[in-house]
C-alpha cells in the first residue's frame, strides 16, 4: 500500500509545476520586445510513477507531473542562413555607403564638379583667342587653371581622407572581433559548467548567439556545435567559431574554451592596417604581417570587414590612378602644345609647359599637377600665339623685329585655339605629335575619358545598392523565419497563462480536496 | 508560419521604410525637375549627359565668339564704308582737276583737299576695335603705319595672316580684311614696305601741284583700281560676315536642340513623377493605417 498523503504529493508537484509554466511564461512576455531573446517552453513530464503490488499484481499509478527542462524554441539552420545573408548584406551595404560619399565627393553632373571646371578651363582658351593681348581674359585663364587643378587636388585628398576612414574601421573591427571572441569564450566556460550540471543555461545561450550575430555583420562566420566527448549521460556542448573562408583551417576564432586573437592594434603595411592571426601558441612568434599569405582569408565578399578593406585597397586605388592617367593626359596634351607657343612676352626657340609638377621627381598625378609658376606670376606667359621662327637657319632663330626684338605676333591666337580644340578631341593635337606617336589618353577626348570614369562609377554604386537591396530582402526574410521559430507571441504567451493558470487553480482545488478528505479520515478517530 | 507580434511591427517598420525611401527619391525627382541627379541614377545616360553639357558649353562659347565676330566685322564694313566714300570724293577731285579749265591755283586748292584725304586714309588704316589695330594682320598689337610717317609710306607695320575667330567644332573663320591687301603693301626687301595706294595718292597730289593733265588722267585710272579693290574687300567681308550670321542662327539652333535632348535624357516626366509619388504616398498611407490597427489590439486587450 502506499502513502495517505501522495495525494497531496501530486497537488504539490501540480502546483509547482504549474507556477514554474507561469513563470516562463512570464519571463516570455517580460523579454517579448528583446531583440535576441529566444522564447522559451516549459517541458512538462510525467514524474517517474509509484509501482505497487495489490491483488498479487504490481499496478503502476501516475505521480503527478515535474518540469523536465525549460527549452529553446530555436533553429540553428535558419540561423545559419541568417548569419550568412547578413554578412553578404553587410558587404554590400559598406561598399554602397563608402561608394555613395565618392559619388558626393565628384558631385557631378553639376556646375560645380570636375567636369564643369575642365570645360571652363578649355572655354578660357577660345576667349583668350578672341582678345590675346585682354590681360583679364588671361587673368580669368589662369584662375580656371588653378580651380581645375585644385579640384584635382581636392578629389586626391578626399580619396586619401577616404582611404584613411576605411583603415580607421578595419583596425576598430579588429580589436571588436577580439572582444566578441573574448565574451564568446567567457559564455562557453559558463554555459558549459551550467549544462555538465545538467541546467539549461538558456539565456547565457542567447547572449551567445547575439554576440555571433554582431560578429557575423563584421565577417563571414560559422559556428559549429558538437557534444563534447567527456560527457556521456548529458547534453554538453562543445561551440566552435570559425570566421573568413570557413575551409581555411587556420580561421577558428574560439573553439570551446580557447580562443585565437587577431594582432591587434592591427600590424600596418604600407600605411595601412592587416588583419592578421595572433600565435596560436603563447610562445610563439606571431606571423608575419608583411607577408600576404599571412592575411586573414575573409572569404568571398561577405561581412563590412572585406567591404573596407577591398574599398580601401583595390577601389579607391584604382579609381585614384584614373584620376592620375587623367591628370597626366590633360598636363600632355596642353603642354605640347603650349610649349610651342608664346604670348605677350618673347620666348627661346621653344615656349614653356602650361602644367607643371609639384614634385619634380615624380610623375604627373592628380595630386602631382599645378599650373606653371612662371605663368602665376606673369600672365603674359600665357601661349596665345606660335613663335614666329626663322627655319633656314640651324638652330633655328626667332624672328626679329624692326627694332632689334624677338618679333611678337599677338594676333596670332592659333596655339590658344587649338588648345580649346582639346575639348573636341586630339585633331588638332596630331599636328603637334610625331605620326605614330599614342594620344595622351585612350579616349576620344579628356571629357570622354573622364566621362567613362564616372559611368564606371555610376555602374559600380548601381551594383552595390542593388546587391545591397536584395541581400536586405533575404535577411529580412530570414529574419522573420528566425522570429517565426523564436519570436514571442503575447497572444500565445496570454493563451498559455490562461492555461496554466487555470491548471494551478485545479491542483489547488486536488489540496481542498485533499484536505477535506483528510479531514474526514482523522475526524473518525475522535469522539463526540 | 508562425506569426509574432515582433514580426508584425518589424515588417510594418520596414515597408513604412521602403516607401519612405520611395518618396524621398520621388521628393528629389520632383524639387530638381530631373530625373538623374547622380551617376548611379543612370551610369548609361550619365555619360552622355556629361558629353552633351560639354558640347553645350563649347557651343555657348562658340555662339559669343561668333557674336563677336560678327560685330568685329561690323567694325571693319563701317571703316570700308568710309574709305569707299572717301575714295568717290577723291575720284570726283581728280575728274574736277583732269578738267582743263583749272587754273594753277585752283589744282593746288584740290591737291591740298586730296593731302587732307590722305591724312584722313593714314588714320583710317590705324583703325582699332578696342585695343585692336585691325589692318595689321596678327601683330594687332602694333599700329601698322607708325607715327610720323610721310604721306609717302615707307613702313608698314603689320603682316598678311588672318586673325581667326573660333565658331565651332575645329573650325576658326578670319574675320579681319588684311591691311597688306587693303593698302596694296608690298614688300621692297630692304626692311622698306611700300603702298600703291599711298603712292597713287601722293602721284595724284604731286601731279595736281605741277598741274600735268597725264599724271592726272593716269592716277585717275589707279583710283578707280583702288576703289574696286575696296569694293572687292567689302564683297567678301560681306560674305564672310554673312557667313558668321550663318554660323550663329545654326548655333541658336543646334543649342536649342541639344538642350532639349539633355531636357529629353536627365529631365523628369512631371506628370508621371507625380502619379508616382500619389501612388506612393498612397500605400504609406495604407501601411500606416493598417499598422496602427494591426499593432494595437492582441489578447491582452481582452482578457480582464
């Protein structure tokens, strides 16, 4: 026979059963606006039942209920696909951001942009042409000069100020990567003392998982889940994190309790900053940053990391050296024909360039360009006109006037003509070149190549957005099936506690019950 | 699926986000009248915006340089003007002194008439328009018959190349009547120039003062070549100045139609922008109102 009160056993158990449920529940509706937070169910089991023997027979009658376990509701396949979505989402909206301000930056089309400033430049020169000798007309001229090449100026700068932000971000996301491997260990020591006590740390696990998400907006990340091998009774979990290009062995970032560093501060090459591995082993000499092979592996534009890093060190490169080919093209073409020229004030045998360098030692570059100082400093320096020159002589002379001068033509204005003639393309430039010799730029005119440089452009930032616009679908996407799994209903969360609690209303019920039938079993011991 | 409320506000944000995101575009559409404001509008079309507002700018500037071409010749048609009634008054003198009843004195007073011509010519062949001689070829910086000089030239200071004005693509019109054909200047080689116009003026005075009636007939004759080379200068700066006219009235016309091909490419459809953005304010306006309906209530609400 079995116990008088087990009755009152299995009311307990019902209550505290029932009242854990609404705690859950509770604890649901508390978190419902949590981003990050996983619903939880309450896993009510049967408790283990009483077996006794009547009539000769072992007869098993049911002990009530316990709470087993409290459980996730969530899908680790649709957070794999989430966090890889993101990441490609991720790398396409930085490379739009980054992508958007070089399109600020040109402003065109526009009044004010290197376009407009390169047509004035030219225009200048077929004014100049109609009034050589009209020292406002040159004035204007060189002014027009020296905003098309502050523009060029300005457009380098900014691409460098660009450059710097990007590798600004790229250290920044470093040391935040180290951080968030650092958290995820500290969670995986906790997490896995909680489960070898067979607890159910569920929380510590959605702080885990929120963390892989903010890492997964950074770089590509996979996370791999198995039951550590020392446990056989229970489940317990061994987490491991691997970030960049997932078939790179070397790219775990935490595995179970051991977690790889990135160098941070990041290593700088040539300016600018690496991702690259720590030792694995404390005592090793970390690799080393100089050589490529050693970089980080970020896998194939996924995660903002690559997106800056790819901007910084291949877009923007490439974009400034268009604005150096055009820079130089644009110095070529008007100095050869300037060179040949003269304007209110006598030349040698041959004039002076219009453009010249900075920096004497390099090339002409964006950044490298300015308008001749002899010419700042004299307008008259301007080329209007050709040097009239003497060619039955060798080295040929210049012309002489009446009075003994080198003879001055200020009504000849055909090197400012054909100088504005560049607008148009090289037909007038050919005259000036050696026959086979290329034209300055491998297009049909400086507008033209400048031109095919922005439609680039334009193409490229069209790309980005639409990538970036269709990756924001599929995580939104993803995100509503994540939030369909995990989410937290009120409506369920009410229709639970309506349901529990109505259940805990009847185990309190099976205790009156109980009670009174107690009471009637005692009270037949008492005499009135 | 499942269906949360998380959900519920989450994806109303979102298309609350994407139809703002639909009016903003719209919104700029509309407050710059164009339809491409930057490169990733349209990569394509951008391109060819920026060559024709190029070509629009060198346009512009070849319209100016064609209007100022134009009064340039203007100028010069007016001083030709002059010169030809000056030359007629010359001739008439001559026709009065190859009469034979003139007296001695009265060819002098004639003679003195056609000096003060001459002089009138010298000051004529240093016309300028602003700073510009425009007889001297391209040394217009220079007066081509310096000061001091003699009825009987002897310098000339100008050359025979045409000072050119810019009116389109690669192509520069000369818009001056050169001196050296005007004045008939020929060089002497040694460092000397000559003028036959001068010198038929200076014969003319000169045979006027000794009175001999053959030199008067001859300079007769060299006058009337004179005033057909005038005529014939005048002739051709007419067509050149007509051709400038030519020049503008194409420019007028290939700007307008550049313009509206840039208006065609980068203007937006106003009307259609407009439908678009009451259409897209329409569906904000249903996500809002069904938002606010769909967010409120849940069994919260009715549960007491």
């Amino acid at each position: 026979m079995y116990s008088t009160f087990f009755g009152l056993q299995i009311a307990s158990r019902a209550l505290s059963t029932q009242q854990a449920a609404l705690d859950v529940t509770g604890h649901n509706i508390a978190n419902a606006n949590n981003k990050g937070y996983t619903r939880q169910l309450p896993n009510i089991q049967a408790a283990n039942p009483l077996t006794f023997n009547a009539a000769g027979k072992p007869i098993t009658i049911g002990a009530g209920s316990t709470m087993d376990s409290i459980i996730r509701a969530r899908d680790s396949y649709v957070d794999r696909q989430f966090r890889w979505e993101t990441s490609k989402y991720e790398y396409w909206a930085g490379k739009e951001q980054t992508l958007n301000m070089v399109e600020g930056l040109l402003n065109e089309p526009s009044d004010y942009s290197l376009s407009s400033d390169l047509n004035n430049f030219l225009n200048s020169w077929s004014e100049l042409a109609k009034n050589p000798q009209n020292v406002g007309a040159r004035a204007v001229l060189k002014e027009r000069a020296l905003t098309l090449v502050d523009t060029l100026h300005h457009i380098d700068n900014q691409i460098t100020d660009m450059q710097n932000d990007l590798d600004a971000n790229v250290s920044v996301t470093v040391s935040q990567i180290n951080t968030i491997a650092n958290q995820i260990k500290e969670l995986n020591t906790q997490i896995k003392r909680s489960e070898a006590a067979m607890d159910n740390p569920n929380d510590l696990k959605d702080q885990r998982d929120a963390l892989v998400d903010q890492l997964s907006k950074l770089v590509p990340v996979r996370v791999v889940e198995t039951q550590d091998p020392g446990f056989t009774d229970r489940t317990v979990g061994n987490f491991k994190v691997i970030i960049g290009n997932e078939s790179d062995v070397d790219n775990v970032l935490v595995d179970d309790q051991v977690v790889r560093q990135l160098q941070n501060p990041a290593p700088t090459v040539n300016g600018f900053s690496r991702v690259v591995w720590k030792a694995l082993d404390a005592g090793d000499p970390d690799p080393d940053p100089n050589d490529p092979d050693n970089w980080v592996d970020l896998g194939n534009q996924m995660g903002e990391l690559q997106a800056n890093i790819e901007i910084r060190d291949q877009y923007l490169v490439n974009f400034r050296s268009q604005f150096d080919t055009f820079a130089e093209g644009m110095a070529t073409a008007v100095n050869t024909i300037h060179q040949t020229g003269q304007g209110l004030e006598a030349e040698g045998i041959t004039g002076i360039e219009f453009f010249t360098l900075i920096d004497d030692t390099q090339p002409f570059t964006a950044a490298n360009i300015t308008v001749n100082p002899l010419i700042r400093e004299n307008l008259n320096r301007i080329a209007t006109g050709t040097i009239p020159l003497d060619t039955t002589t060798d080295p040929p002379t210049h012309i002489q006037d009446d009075d003994g001068n080198d003879l001055l033509e200020v009504g000849d204005a055909s090197v400012a003509l054909d100088i504005a003639s560049l607008s148009q393309g090289w037909e007038k430039l050919q005259a000036y070149l050696d026959p086979g010799d290329p034209m300055p730029l491998d297009a049909g005119s400086l507008g033209d190549f400048y031109g095919s440089v922005i439609s680039q452009m334009g193409v490229d930032i069209q790309q980005a957005k639409r990538m970036a616009e269709g990756q924001s679908v599929l995580v939104n996407h993803m995100n509503n099936q994540r939030e369909s799994v995990s989410g937290v209903s009120l409506d369920e969360e009410m229709a639970n506690l309506v349901r529990f609690q109505k259940s805990y209303s009847a185990a309190a019920r099976l205790v009156t019950m109980m009670d009174s039938m107690l009471d009637s079993l005692l009270g037949m011991g008492t005499t009135r | 699926m499942r269906v949360t409320n998380n959900m519920l506000t989450q994806n109303l944000l979102k298309n609350l986000a994407s139809a703002n995101n639909r009016m903003d575009l719209i919104q700029n559409r509309l407050a710059t009248g164009q339809e491409i404001t930057k490169p990733s509008d349209d990569p394509v079309k951008i391109g060819t915006v920026l060559r024709f507002k190029s070509s629009l700018a060198s346009m512009e500037q070849w319209k100016a340089n064609a209007g100022e071409a134009s009064a340039y010749m203007d100028t010069t048609e007016g001083i030709l003007n002059n010169m030809t009634s000056m030359l007629q008054r010359v001739r008439e003198l001559t026709v009065q002194g190859a009469n034979g009843s003139n007296s001695d004195s009265d060819l002098v007073q004639i003679a003195k008439e056609v000096d003060q011509l001459t002089e009138q010519f010298q000051v004529l062949a240093n016309s300028q328009v602003g700073p510009k001689y425009i007889f001297s070829g391209t040394q217009i910086n220079k007066p081509p018959i310096p000061p001091n000089t003699p009825t009987v030239l002897t310098q000339w200071d100008g050359n025979d190349k045409a000072y050119e004005f810019e009116v389109g693509p690669n192509v520069s019109i000369s818009v001056s009547v050169e001196g050296t054909r005007l004045f008939g200047i020929t060089d002497n080689g040694d460092g000397t120039q000559s003028s036959s116009f001068f010198n038929t003026l200076h014969k003319l005075s000169s045979s006027l003062n000794n009175a001999d009636q053959d030199q008067i007939n001859e300079a007769l004759q060299e006058i009337d070549d004179q005033i057909d080379n005038v005529l014939g200068l005048r002739a051709e700066l007419g067509a050149k100045s007509n051709r400038m006219q030519t020049v503008s009235d194409q420019m007028d016309n290939s700007i307008l139609s550049m313009k509206k091909s840039l208006s065609d490419i980068q203007d937006a459809d106003m009307a259609e922008t407009i439908m678009e953005f009451q259409s897209v304010q329409n569906v904000y306006r249903a996500a809002l109102s069904v938002g606010s309906q769909i967010i409120q209530p849940s069994l919260v609400d009715f549960i007491r």
